[in-house]
C-alpha cells in the first residue's frame, strides 16, 4: 500500500513510502504514475436493437486478449486509449479485416 509520495527537489527524484504485509520501506522513483482505476467501473451504454445481437458483447473492462479474436469481426465503440489499444491487439492477433472504431458521442 502506497502511504506517501514526495518530490525530493535536490535530487529531482520522489521518494515513496509503501508497506506490505507489516513491512515498510522508502523508494526512489524518477517518475510516478498513479493509476487510481477510476475506470473500473464499466459503463455499457444500451443501444437500439442490441436485444438481436447474436455476437459477443463485452466492455473493455472484460477485455483479455487478442487471440481470442482471430478471423472475428469486431466492432469497438469508443474513442479513448482502451478502444485504440485493443483494436492493435486484435489485429495484431488476426481478426478479419473491415475493423471499424466507433467514437461515442455523449
């Protein structure tokens, strides 16, 4: 568990405070990313006619991996970095051609 970051000026470096399992130490880190997973709550919009959608439905959320993909269609709705990232993956991976990117509008 991450207890503490700070940015060390003299060093240009953070320091950061984890514990784990009753154990705590300090890191040093040249960069942070925090991945706070405000995305992992899916949100699946519903769409007119999906009820006669015989295919698979899936948020990116559920997403793998691109093997499971090979010679499908697919059709991913969404515009943001998971939308790009699978598409890659799933056509790195051989699904069909005819790969289409839908941006969702709000």
């Amino acid at each position: 568990m991450v207890e503490n970051v700070e940015f060390n000026e003299e060093k240009k470096r953070f320091n950061l405070t984890w514990s784990q399992g009753g154990y705590r130490s300090i890191s040093e880190f040249d960069f942070i990313v925090v991945a706070t997973g405000h995305f992992s709550i899916p949100n699946n919009p519903a769409f007119k006619g999906e009820e006669t959608f015989t295919g698979k439905y899936i948020h990116a959320h559920e997403y793998q991996d691109g093997k499971l993909y090979k010679n499908k269609r697919v059709l991913l709705i969404g515009g943001s970095y998971s939308a790009e990232d699978i598409a890659l993956q799933c056509w790195k991976y051989g699904s069909k051609s005819g790969f289409e990117i839908c941006v969702e509008s709000e």
